[in-house]
C-alpha cells in the first residue's frame, strides 16, 4: 500500500508488485486502518470529497459515489457536520463510505469493529457482509474478535508470530485439526439422571462421560449427534443443548497456539471472501 | 512499424508524467484553504499585520526627520526601513523577525500532525505517490507565504502613499518587488525546515520546539557564537596588524553567512537601500575616490545574487533531505 518498506520477500497483487508499481496497486487496494482518521475540522462530505479528488474521480462521478456511499453508510444527515463531532461508530461508517468512494476490487480491514457499541458492530458487520457479497469484492479482515470474523468471513488464515500457520474454510479448519482426534459433545437435557448416562454410554463411539453442573460432556470417537438426540427424544427426555465443541473458531484458535506453544506477538485472524484470482 | 511505435512511446512518458503529479492539485487546493481558513494562521497573520502597521507608525512619525538629515532620495523605500526613536523597528525588522515564525507555524505539524491524527495512512493508501503529499504541502505553503508578503507589501506602500503622497519611481518599485519575493524565499527556508522536522519527529511539540529552537539560534546566539569562533580562530592581538584583523573579519563574515537569517539581513538591506555598494571587508584604498552614488536596481540584484543562491539552496537542500527521509518512512500506526 505504499506504507510500509520490505524487508525481503516479495508481494504480488493481481500481478503487480506494489515496490515498482505502487499506483496501480493502491488504486486496486482499499485500506481502513483500525482508528480510521479523518480531518476533524471538515465536514464528513468534505473529507470524501477529497479522497475522491486524491483517485482523480471527475467531479459528477465523485459526488454521484459520495452520495451513494453516504445513503449506504446511512450519514447522508451528518454528511455536513464536522467528523471531530462524529461518534466512534459513525467514523468507521464514514471509513467504509471512503472505501466505497474509491471502489476497489480488494478491501483490507485492519480490527473494524474495535471500541464500537454491539449495535454499531451488527450493523457494521452486516455492512461488510453486503460488500462482499452485493459487489462481488474481496474484503481482508484483520482481527482479535473471533467470533465476529466467524460469522461473516469464508476463509480464515491463521497467524502466530508473523507466520501464517493454517488457512481455509473454518469447516476446514476445524477437520485438519481435530483429525483422529476425540470429539467432545455438550449435552443438556432433563430430567439428568442415570437412565441418561446409561443412555449416553450405550453408543459404542462415546469413550468417556464427565458430568459438570448441569452440562454433560462426551468424548465420542467420531460424531453421533442425530442418533444421540433422537434417542434421547424418543426415551422421554427434553432436549435442551448438543453442541459439538471444537468447531468454533475460537476452539480452533486455541488449539492452535497450544500447538505453537511458547510466546507469541500477536495472533491474527485473516479472512477473504468470495475471492476471485 | 517505428513509425508506430514512436508516438505511442511519446504518450507514454506524458501519462508517466501525469501519474507522478497524480492528487498534487487536490493536496495543494486542500492545503492551501486548509491554511486560509485555519485560526493559527489568522492569528499569525493578524500578527503580522500589526506589526506592520506599528512599524508604519514609527515611519510615519520620524520619516520627515530621517528624510531630512540625508539629503538622498528613495523617500519611499525609507517607509519600509526607517525605524522610530523610541521603537527601534521597521517594517524589515519586522519581517525578518516575525516571518521564520510563519514559516515555521504553517508546517511544525505539517506530516506529524496527520500522522497523530491517523489521517496520513488513509490518504496516502490512495493512488498518489508520497512526493504528491509533501511536494503538495509545501507548494501550498509557499502559495499561501506569498500572499502574506505580497499583501502586507502592498498594504504597507499602499498606506504610506496615502499618508505622504510620494510616488514611488519604477527603480523603487522594482526594489520593493524584490524585496517581497527574497522575503518569500527566506520564509520558505523556515517553512521546509519546519516541513523535515515535522516528519522527522514523531512528537508535534518536538518539532515545534526543534524549529524555534534553531530560528532563537540563528536570530539570537548565532551572532555571539560566530564572534567567539572567529576571535577563537584567528585572534588579534595585533589591533596593528593588518593581516591578523583581516583574518578575523573575513572567517567572521564566512561563518555568520552560513546563517540564513545574515544571508537575508544583508540582501535586504543591500535592496532596500541602494547607497549599499559592497557587502564584506571593504579597504580604504578600494573606497577612496569611488563616487558616493546609489546603486542601480540591476547592481543591487546582482551585488545580493549569492545570497539569494545561497537561500534557495539552504531551502531545497532542507526539502530534499525532507523528501529522502520522507519516502523511507514507515507509515503504519
């Protein structure tokens, strides 16, 4: 992106690299840095304006996508304020209006969703889903908020110590990892009694039963939750929770740095969506 | 086929051209109203502007006296120099002490600031190069300086017209002219020194603080500091002996021309008072029989041309070392 200096390696970008061909490359790629900065004493509006004027946008076409990204962003009312009076939330919408006046192909998100109420995120959240999804674009999202990339991200890359370690779909993830492994299943349901263990243990593939607070834990050789809730059912028990641990990103995450154990800088989840070549 | 290929080639390098300068309009355009309509710099400028109306002032009052005890003309450029008894300023002393401190003000915080501000990651992940920012930035410095000068200069001639009603002669005008434009040359020195300090340090304060830091060095310790090294060097303890008073006065002069502010102090004088015919050691023997007459406007420029060199390039040599230091820098927060 023009910010940074290489050290060694080389970085390829539709095929342009960004040392020798920055202007291409910047023009492709869209950054929001985490604590997205504007102009305090302009007006939102004007901030935009400038950016477009820094992409050379003529001018019809710049307001026409300023205004467009604005009724996206939903600030079309605060478009004349100053951003100094902005809220968090609201700045990180005026960022993703800056992207969208730029439109580019590929989007890089450096932690969206930081210091921002949970309505703000949602909303924020679903903004990025429609990015990605509507106009086809290819968003990278840096970030420590697992459970948020979980949801609106395809693909995630695993990073420890500046190393990407594992990437793929989090499905994928979660098979590479828990391969040959012991599954480990939740289970809820009333009344808990000794019929229910019974029950439990009458599967060949449960290996072990552990019991904590009203939460029973299974560790099963391979996964049994259909047969295991109809049973359950069709015994007279009510069904309140089967959950297959190990599949969420945050399980998947945690496996993976005790892996690597030792110390690590900083861990980070990278994700692309509907990518294209 | 050459034949083809030749224009193709020719369109090629423009666009290349046009690419490098690619947003150096918008930074300018944003820079420049930036400054118009900031308050730092309408308290600067109103600053300025009333210095120059007391240094009106005190011409106004003591101009007829002044006038009077030298028979010479040049009326008119005496509005800018001549200085009151009981206020030893006009309107050059001004200038001279106030304008770094403009420079220095419009760009402190000039890169460091967006950086604070997380502003400088976003715009330069647009399609410019880093040139078109700091190239921007400093154009539109320059662009606003000259209209300051510009029109205090004329401000200035424009009242003083008014109070004694002398016209100016085209020579004065001339002079007057140029000596704005030295004016907007120093400035511009102390705006790209304070332009690499602000992307040198990280801190705004610091830069801050580094720029006044040097401009109270220069208009202030540099002279003693100067003095001391020159007496250091070549000490007379012969007030007799020519070779050793020479000596000391020629590294004295070498030395206090290293400072910007003596390069802009003897041009402007050299401009704005044409009965200047040399500047440095002049002998006895070399005055003697000369003929006591002002000089003519194209002898002035040429008398002070080193000097205006000498600006420009302390200038250029500040922006480049801005500029190299500039386009390594890491950016990322």
């Amino acid at each position: 992106m023009g910010l940074t200096e290489p050290t060694e390696g080389s970085v390829s970008i539709n095929g342009f690299d960004p040392a020798r061909d920055p202007l291409r490359v910047k023009s492709l790629v869209a950054y929001l840095p985490d604590n997205v900065g504007f102009y305090q004493d302009m007006s939102g509006l004007a901030n935009l304006r400038y950016t477009a004027a820094l992409n050379g946008l003529p001018p019809e076409i710049a307001e026409k996508r300023i205004q467009n990204a604005l009724a996206k962003v939903e600030l079309t009312k605060a478009a004349e304020r100053k951003v100094g009076e902005y809220s968090r939330g609201m700045r990180q919408r005026l960022g993703i209006a800056d992207l969208l006046v730029k439109d580019p192909p590929l989007i890089i998100m450096d932690e969206p969703t930081l210091g921002i109420d949970p309505e703000g995120i949602r909303e924020l959240l679903e903004l990025i889903k429609e990015l990605a999804r509507e106009d086809n674009r290819t968003i990278i999202i840096s970030s420590h908020l697992l459970q948020q990339v979980q949801k609106i991200c395809d693909q995630v890359g695993i990073f420890v110590k500046g190393k990407m370690i594992a990437s793929g779909t989090i499905d994928q993830l979660g098979n590479q990892l828990l391969a040959g492994q012991k599954l480990k299943l939740e289970l809820i349901a009333e009344p808990q009694d000794e019929g229910l263990y019974k029950l439990c243990q009458s599967f060949d593939a449960v290996l072990e039963l552990k019991k904590e607070d009203q939460i029973l834990t299974l560790m099963c050789a391979e996964d049994i939750r259909p047969q295991l809730a109809q049973k359950i059912v069709t015994a007279g028990y009510k069904l309140l929770h089967l959950h297959l641990r190990g599949f969420s990103l945050d399980d998947i995450y945690q496996r993976y740095f005790q892996r690597e154990e030792g110390n690590y800088e900083q861990g980070r989840d990278a994700e692309a969506k509907p990518s294209r070549t | 086929m050459s034949k083809v290929a030749m224009p193709k080639l020719n369109l090629q390098e423009l666009n290349n051209l046009l690419q490098a300068n690619r947003g150096l309009a918008a930074v300018v355009k944003k820079e420049v109203s930036d400054h118009l309509s900031g308050k730092r710099f309408l308290i600067l400028t109103l600053l300025v502007v009333a210095a120059c109306l007391a240094s009106l002032y005190i011409a106004a009052t003591s101009i007829r006296t002044a006038a009077a005890s030298q028979e010479s003309s040049f009326v008119f450029l005496r509005l800018f120099t001549t200085a009151g008894a009981n206020l030893p300023f006009s309107f050059t002393s001004f200038v001279s002490f106030l304008g770094p401190l403009l420079g220095l003000i419009m760009g402190f915080d000039a890169i460091s600031g967006e950086r604070d501000r997380g502003t400088l990651s976003r715009v330069l992940s647009q399609p410019i190069y880093r040139d078109a920012l700091i190239n921007g930035k400093f154009i539109a410095g320059v662009i606003v300086l000259a209209i300051v000068i510009f029109g205090l200069g004329f401000l200035t001639g424009g009242m003083g017209l008014i109070i004694f009603g002398v016209p100016p002669t085209l020579d004065e005008l001339l002079r007057i002219l140029a000596y704005l434009a030295l004016s907007v040359v120093y400035i511009s020195f102390w705006l790209a020194l304070s332009l690499l300090f602000s992307i040198v340090f990280r801190q705004t304060t610091t830069s801050a603080l580094a720029g006044i830091a040097l401009w109270l060095f220069f208009s202030l310790f540099a002279i003693f500091l100067v003095g001391m090294i020159a007496d250091a060097v070549c000490p007379i303890t012969d007030s007799n002996n020519l070779e050793q008073v020479m000596a000391n006065a020629r590294l004295h002069q070498g030395l206090s021309k290293l400072s910007p502010n003596t390069l802009y102090d003897e041009a402007t004088v050299t401009m704005l008072n044409p009965s200047v015919r040399a500047l440095g050691v002049v002998m006895l023997e070399q005055i003697y029989g000369a003929i006591d007459a002002p000089l003519s406007f194209g002898q002035s420029i040429l008398l002070i041309w080193p000097h205006l060199v000498g600006l420009i390039a302390a200038t250029l040599i500040c922006f480049a070392a801005a500029y190299f230091i500039f386009m390594r820098q890491e950016i990322r927060a």
